[in-house]
C-alpha cells in the first residue's frame, strides 16, 4: 500500500525492481489479488442475491447473470491499471478527478456515502454465517455465534498481513466452488434436473417486470462497486507497482510495465473464471430448485429456505455440505470484505486529511486498528438489527449507484493516460465502453427507483 510520503515510497520501489515471470510457474507465484477477490464476490451476490433471483424469475435472466459478471472485469482491470503503473491506491486516484471539491474531490463524498453502507451489507454476511453454524450443528444461540465471527476475523487480521489474507482466501476459494460444482452435477440426477431448453430460455433476452431484485443483482454479482476499489490495493500490496518501479519515462521501465500488466490481467480474468462459475452455479440451483418449489428467500428463514438447493441435490444426509459451504462462501466475503474495508478506512483517513502516516508501518498498524473496529460494527449491528437479507440488499443498492462513477473514472484514466502504448486494446476499451453505458442505466435506474418509492 502507497505510504503517506512519497520519498520513502520511491526509494522502496527503486529496491524491488524485478522482471515480469515469463514462466508458468513463475506466473503462478504471482497470482493472488484476484483470488482474495473472489473470495469476497462469491460471498452476499452469489449465496444470498442470485439464489433469490433464481427463486424469483427462474432460468430467464441467466443472461443477464453472465452479463453482470462480464462487463464490469474491463472496469476492474483498468483500476488496476492505473494502481500499478502509478503507484496510487484507488482513493488516491478518485481524488484526482476533476470537478468541485470540498476538502477532497466531489467523488469521494459519493464514496464516503457507499462505504457506510457497506457496514450493514458485511453484517447481514456475518449473521448468515452464524445461521449457518447453527445450522450446522453449533450448540449456541446465533447470536454468540455472530459475535464469534467477528472476534476471529479481527484476531486473524491483527496477527496475519497479505500473505495471511490471500492464502486463507484461496483455502476458502476451493472450498464453496468445489461444493457448489458438485452439487451442480448431482442436481442432474434428480426431478430437478436442469434441460437445454431451460437454459436456451435463460440465454434469451427479456426483462422481467419486477427489476428491484436483477438490478440489485447486477450491483453485487460479479466484481461489485466496493470490490472495484478492493482490487487495486491488493494489487498494491502483492506488489506488481514495487516491482515495475516508478516512472522514469524509460523504455526499459515501459517494457517492464506492460509486462506486470500482462500478470494482472491474467490475475483478473483467473478472477472472473473463478467467480463466473461459481455464480452461474448459484443462480442454476436457484432457479431449478427454489423457483421451482416457489420458495422465496427471505430475511426469517433465508439460510434453512437456500439449503434445499442442496437437500434437493443430493438428499437429506447433504445438509452437513451445505453448511460447509454456506460457512465457507460467506465467511470468505466477512473475512476479505473486513481486510479490504479496513484498508479503505485507514487509507481514507489520509485522503480526507484526517491522519498523516509516519510511514508504512504507522498504516499497517492503522490498518490492524481498523480491522477491529469493523469488525465491533458489523457484528453490533447484526445483533441489533438482524434481517440479514435486508442488510445485503441495503449494501448492493449502494453499490449499484457507485458503479456509474467507477467507470467514468476508468474511461477517464483510460484517456488521460501519459503512456498511449499502455492504454486497454481496442477490444478492451470496447468492454470498458459497454461497461459504462451498463452501469450507467443501472445507477439511473437505482436512483430513479429511490425517488419514487
């Protein structure tokens, strides 16, 4: 992460200096900022949002499913994009856009409103895991259980760095996409049994009525607005901008650019396999299943209505596998979901000049302190509210309206970038053109639907 002070944050970058893998191997050793990605996407989205939409329209908007995980990786990678190759965190970057300020960029205060969101949305996440402890098995009341939760995501946090957040995530990463896969398959074998006909009905267009739910879906499938942000501080972190160094303007610096950039766009497409499939899974189940039966997810009984999509695919012996993997998909995103928000929380508090960072170990420590105060946050308000289905609703509605902002600042950095030669290909700025366009008329239609409620 980009210290305060930009001298130190040189000098340490002149001492990482290192080539791109041009190894498969090699390649592989520096992947991680998009696993830590997916486990956070395949978390609210996935378990809880699209199952409901499965629920709600059936097969018919599987189109819509796989549209909503494409479109935005082109935003994500151009982010990504700007962090390593300048070196700055994505709040850094916001800042730089033009227009009003009022001690930091307009954009920012349009941030600041949708991370507050974001506290209810993990705490709905840490209220389904507790539910799901419980229902598999755990002896104590839920909300111990959720209370549990947090203390162990802030524990692990305080002991562990990168190292620590991006292994745990890659464990729980295999973990729910083994488990949603196979019962995927074993659904085939079933009354359930997803057909071709089925499936050419979801890759056909059309809208349902009711487009509350697919827009709030298509906020937090795939890579949403907070995991936007997320992206390039992990990129950061795992050290893609330390080992291209600053810019000297040097061809051998350009030459070196462009190839950690060719490792980050293979970290975010890795990312979009892993969570594209998973969700695709997730919304298969869903809709086979749930619509199927007319169950409908909700706040009361959200996690005992989704563990039919198992029962029903594998019998009555599977609910032990579902708990399994609801545990792991949504512990994933309350986990990552913590370590990215607390970077967020401590980088913020420089942004709005709240804070000066002696130097990268005074943030670390910034960090770690913001982890815990999170994670009080998110299980405090689980207790007091509950309704965990209404909390992530509340959070992907938030996202939703970030996501036009997010890409205009991708179209912009694309454009005003100094190194044309760097810039997104033309097939990729195309994905960053629609990309927008999708965003946009999402972000109109979530605030047009806010004004008439």
């Amino acid at each position: 992460m980009t210290p305060a002070n930009p001298a130190p944050a040189a000098a340490k970058l002149l001492s990482t200096i290192e080539p791109a893998p041009t190894t498969l191997r090699g390649l592989t050793r520096q992947l991680g900022p998009g696993l830590i990605l997916s486990a956070i996407i395949v978390g609210a989205g996935e378990l809880i949002v699209t199952p409901k939409l499965g629920a709600e329209v059936g097969f018919r908007l599987l189109w819509f499913i796989i549209l909503g995980c494409l479109v935005k990786v082109f935003v994500q990678i151009e982010l990504g994009r700007y962090a390593v190759t300048r070196g700055r965190t994505t709040l850094e970057a916001l800042n730089t856009l033009p227009g009003p300020r009022l001690i930091v960029s307009w954009v920012m205060w349009i941030w600041l409103a949708m991370y507050l969101c974001l506290v209810p949305q993990v705490a709905g996440i840490v209220g389904g895991v507790a539910t799901a402890l419980k229902l598999g098995g755990a002896a104590i009341p839920v909300g111990w259980l959720a209370v549990l939760v947090g203390a162990s995501t802030a524990a692990l946090l305080v002991v562990g760095r990168y190292r620590l957040v991006e292994s745990f995530s890659t464990v729980l990463v295999g973990a729910f996409t083994v488990t949603t896969l196979v019962a995927v398959v074993a659904l085939q074998f079933t009354p359930y049994a997803v057909t071709g006909e089925q499936l050419a009905s979801g890759l056909s267009f059309h809208l349902p009525a009711n487009l509350a739910t697919a827009f709030g879906a298509f906020g937090l499938i795939g890579v949403g607005a907070s995991e936007l942000i997320y992206y390039p501080y992990w990129c950061l972190e795992k050290g893609y901008a330390r080992k291209i160094g600053p810019d000297d303007g040097t061809p051998e610096w350009r030459a070196r650019a462009a190839a950690w950039l060719r490792v980050m766009r293979v970290d975010a497409w890795l990312c979009f396999t892993v969570y594209t499939i998973t969700t695709i899974a997730f919304y298969l189940l869903g809709a086979a299943i749930l619509h199927a039966k007319q169950l409908q997810v909700e706040d009361s009984k959200m996690i005992e209505t989704l563990s039919f999509m198992y029962l029903d695919a594998f019998g009555g012996w599977s609910l032990w596998v579902f708990a399994i993997g609801a545990i792991a998909v949504l512990y994933s995103t309350v986990f990552g979901g913590t370590a990215s928000n607390a970077r967020l929380l401590a980088d913020s508090l420089a942004v709005f000049r709240l804070k000066t960072y002696r130097d990268a170990e005074h943030r670390v420590r910034w960090v770690k302190i913001s982890a815990v105060i999170l994670a009080v946050a998110f299980t405090s308000i689980f207790l007091l509210v509950g309704n965990p289905v209404s909390l992530v609703f509340l959070g992907a509605v938030a996202q939703g309206m970030m996501l036009p902002f997010l890409a205009g600042a991708a179209l912009y950095f694309h454009f005003t970038s100094p190194h044309r030669e760097l810039r997104a290909r033309p097939f990729s700025l195309a994905g960053l053109i629609v990309a927008a366009v999708a965003m946009t008329a999402l972000g109109g239609y979530q605030v047009i639907a806010a004004l008439t409620r």
